[in-house]
C-alpha cells in the first residue's frame, strides 16, 4: 500500500521556508511562513545563500559521507507534491505551492502544446523539442523579481551550459545568473557574491541526484557524491563572510526499486489514456480506477488528490493540467508507462518520508 502524508503548506514545507526568508529580507511574503519552531531556525543575516543540494533527502543525512551536513541539520520539511525536481525548482523560485505556480509533475501535460511535455528538457516524451516560451509559465512576479523590487539583489550560481536553457528561463526570469564549471569555481563564486550585503545567493548541486538515479544509494558512485555536497556545505561554511546565513535544503529525497519491483503498464491500457507524472505518482488523463487492480498502486481521483499540490488560489491552468486521478505506486514499487526510462535504479515523486522529507541545514551569519 502506498504512504499517503500530504505536505504540510501550512508551516512545514519548503514553500513555507522561501517565504521565511523571503519576509527575513523584504518584510513580505506569499504564503504562509514556517511554524514558529521552524521558523527559528532561520537566523538574522545581511545576506542569504540558499544551497540547493538535489536529491539529498533529509534520510540520506545518516550517510557517514554527510557529517558535516548532519552536524548542521536543524529541522525537517516537506518537499512539494509530487517530490521532484522541477516542482520543488518551481516552488523556489516563485515562493508558490504547485497549486498555484501551476508547473504540477516531471512529465506535464500542457494543453496549450497538445502534448505531454518532459519539463527538464522541455521536449515531448519521444524527444521532440517543443516550442514555447519557458519564461511566461511561471506566474509573475515570481520571487526574484519580487526581491529586485524591495531592493535585494537575487544572484543564482549555477552550471555555465545551463545558461539559456528552456528550464533556466522558467525558473530565474528576473534573476542574475552567474555560470561556473568547477566545485571550486561555485564555491569562489559563492563565497566572492556574498560580501556584498542585501542579497540572496542561491546555488545548486546535482551530484547527489545523478548518483542516486543511475546507481543506487548503495555503492562507491553514491558516497562520492555525497562526500560532494558535504565538501560544498563544508568549505561554504568556512568562507562566506561575517553577516552571512548559509540555508542548506533540498528538492526530494530518494528510494531506490529494483528491476523486480519495476512494472510496465501494458501496451494495450494506453489506449484512450495519457500518462504523465512519474513512476511513482502516476498522472492518468482517463480511466484510471481499472487499471489499480492489476497494479501496485492505489487509484486516487484528482479530487481527492488535488490537496496534494497545495491550498489555492488554484494557477488558472490547474484544472487543465492536472489528470483525472493519480495511480499512486505502493511504497516499494515504481510503474513505467511506454515511454518511461526504466534504466534507473533511485526514483521518487511520492509521499513517503524518504522522498517527502528533506533537511533544513543552517549556519548562522557569524
């Protein structure tokens, strides 16, 4: 059976945590902050750099490669529903639930496109680039541009070939992009930004996520990436100057499914259905129910999964995207549609603490 223990959006979620920082820097916020013992967590600073570590769940802390990250954990929040990438990149940057900035799973149905669209590299299923301009999907002002407003400059250090990138449009309209090549080129990036006061840095690593995809959490590939982000957190925290806070979080955690606990929707149930999501939240535009029986996996009708994505204002392409249920796979069993890749080993997207939890790692401005 599957975990159902919705995000909390009230007071415990990353939601919550972008607007704590953003009232920490403006005054202001678009939902609500974190619950009060949360919120504590959250130290005065002249300047913020928000550390994005992707795919390092809050559980994955106890790897012994994590110490220094372990050392600094100070509270546990909710990923988004469902717990990935670009929703979770989604909530950051606009400081909004899925329900109301409107990008709802991995694999988005748009009907705007007519076509299921791969929201990473923004291409239909099979490959096919699609055309549509990435920088008004999300709703305005998003968070950057609501900090440019109130006098805070908002700075992303990120990977230089993600420059330009349809994602990176969606994501950081508004937002000073600075491209590094290097661990070490992030961390001198970081570190050299962060002297100015009256910004907010925010910086992403990919290495846990990659690792956990491709290999598993067990294995050598693993810990080295997770040796990664503690080095990063690790040489942040002993560079960046006096009046800055350092906020560790990340996007989702990770599980990891064999092949025996992988199942392939038959060919023929794709008939008259669109599938979308993830394997292990699967969207179904169509008849969903009668497909649950011969599945791991518990049918949820949109209408009770719809709390799932957040409160609303609901984003006016919610009803349109979003599917007619969600074929939510028992917790240790992943669905692969026609089109899914199945050569990964660490998956998530569901509801279960591994892929729902994720840290909250704090260095107070010293």
């Amino acid at each position: 059976m599957p975990t159902i223990t919705p995000p909390d959006y009230e007071g415990g979620s990353l939601v919550n945590l972008v607007a704590e920082l953003e009232h920490a820097v403006t005054g202001a916020h678009v939902a609500p902050r974190l619950h009060p013992a949360l919120a504590d967590l959250v130290p005065e600073a002249d300047t913020y750099v928000v550390v994005l570590f992707d795919g390092l769940g809050a559980g994955q802390l106890d790897h012994p490669a994590a110490a220094s990250m372990r050392e600094a954990t100070r509270g546990v929040i909710d990923a988004p529903f469902p717990s990935t990438t670009t929703v979770s990149l989604a909530t950051i940057a606009t400081g909004l639930p899925p329900s109301r900035h409107g990008l709802l799973g991995y694999q988005l149905w748009m009907p705007e496109v007519g076509e299921v669209v791969n929201t990473i590299k923004w291409t239909t299923l099979w490959g096919d680039p699609v055309e549509y301009d990435t920088t008004r999907l999300l709703p305005a002002p998003n968070l950057w541009e609501r900090l440019a407003a109130a006098g805070i400059e908002p700075i992303a250090v990120q990977p230089a070939n993600f420059e330009g990138s349809a994602l990176t449009n969606a994501l950081y309209r508004g937002c000073r992009f600075e491209g590094i090549r290097t661990l070490a080129e992030q961390v001198d990036a970081t570190v050299a930004l962060a002297a100015v006061p009256g910004r907010v840095i925010y910086t992403y690593l990919a290495s846990v996520d990659f690792a956990a995809h491709v290999h598993g959490q067990g294995g050598e590939p693993y810990a080295e990436a997770v040796a990664v982000a503690d080095w990063l957190w690790a040489r942040l925290t002993e560079r960046v100057p006096a009046g800055v806070a350092l906020v560790g979080t990340a996007d989702h955690g990770h599980r990891d499914f064999p092949r025996e606990r992988q199942f392939r929707i038959p060919k023929a149930a794709h008939a008259g259905r669109t599938f979308y999501g993830d394997g292990r939240a699967m969207f179904v535009r169509g008849d969903g129910a009668s497909l649950a029986a011969d599945l791991p996996a518990e049918w949820v009708p949109v209408a009770n999964a719809a709390p799932w994505w957040g409160p609303g204002p609901a984003h006016p392409a919610f009803g349109d995207r979003a599917p007619d249920g969600v074929l939510l796979a028992d917790d240790d069993a992943l669905l692969l549609h026609r089109f899914s890749d199945d050569r990964m080993i660490g998956n998530h997207g569901a509801l279960t603490e591994a892929e729902r939890r994720v840290p909250v790692v704090v260095r107070a401005a010293g």
